[in-house]
C-alpha cells in the first residue's frame, strides 16, 4: 500500500475569494528529502584513503630516509669546510674527529676559544670509518685524505671524500 501525502496550493482570485486546493502527491523516499551521508559511505570512503595510505606509506618513507641521507652527507662536508675555515681564518689547527659509536661529527680549535659537532639524525649510521678517526687540519696546508661514509635504514649509502689538492669535500650516492 503506497502511502499518499497530500500538498495543499493556496489560490487566490480577483475576487477576494480563497481557495485551497489539496493535491495528492506520492511520498518521497526519506533519503531523498534528508540531504546527507550515511553511516556506510563515511566508513567505505575512511576504508579508501585507509588503503591507499598503506599502499604509499613504504614509499614515502624510502623518500623522507633519502631524504636525511642527502642531507647529513651534504651537513657533514659543510661542517669539514667550516672546520677547514676556522683553521685558515685563525691560522691554527683544528682537530676534526669521526665518532661513529655516537654518530657525530666534532671540531675543536688546538688553542681553544672554538669547538662545534655536528650529530647525525636517527635513522642514519656512519658505516666508514668504523672506529673513531682524528685529523688535524693545518692552516694553509692541504687537507688530509679523509672519507665518511653514511647508510640510512633501507640501505641505501651515501658519502663524502674529501679531495687532496683541492681540499674541497665532495659528495657521492649510491643509486
């Protein structure tokens, strides 16, 4: 039995006369007349994005571990080049040591007054050299030969040499 919903229209003449009509109307569906989502459509859209986040987090954490690799390499040859500066500017020696076990990088002045580090971000680890290495920078002299090496979670490498004749530290990545 379909249910029927009457409309009434309101009229009016010239006449000053009213006249109410009722039309008949069948009802419509409630949905229809209630804008607005469902309970199920909300859970089948948060189901969606739930999949495809899952689907791009691995990616996107390769990307952002990359990412750090990249830049601790390229921290760490501006952090020899800052040492090597504070050498040449104060015309005395800085040592620069490795520490792998902490992962840092340290340079201290041999007369004091100066002394920086540079610690790598989690997720990164110094896998060349692997004990504690100690150069001594000489102002006006060239740099000794000196390599780090640094691997990120997925294993990925990356590292830095630092050119003898020019002292420059340049930067390389495995791909």
């Amino acid at each position: 039995m379909s249910q029927v919903r009457q409309s009434c229209v309101r009229t009016t003449c010239n006449h000053a006369h009213l006249t109410i009509r009722c039309l008949p109307q069948p009802q419509l569906a409630r949905s229809a007349m209630v804008l607005g989502i469902t309970l199920i459509e909300i859970l089948v859209t948060v189901a969606i994005i739930a999949v495809m986040v899952g689907i791009s987090y691995p990616t996107l954490t390769r990307g952002l571990d990359g990412i750090r690799l990249r830049t601790s390499v390229s921290q760490a040859g501006t952090f020899f080049n800052r040492a090597r500066m504070e050498a040449t500017r104060h015309q005395r020696p800085v040592y620069f040591m490795v520490d792998p076990e902490k992962k840092q990088l340290l340079a201290i002045a041999t007369e004091g007054g100066w002394q920086d580090e540079l610690k790598f971000e989690s997720g990164i680890t110094v896998v060349f050299p692997m004990e504690r290495v100690q150069l001594i920078l000489y102002p006006g002299q060239s740099s000794p030969e000196f390599r780090l090496r640094l691997e990120n979670r997925a294993g990925t490498r990356a590292g830095l040499k630092v050119n003898v004749l020019t002292g420059a530290a340049e930067k390389w990545h495995d791909n």
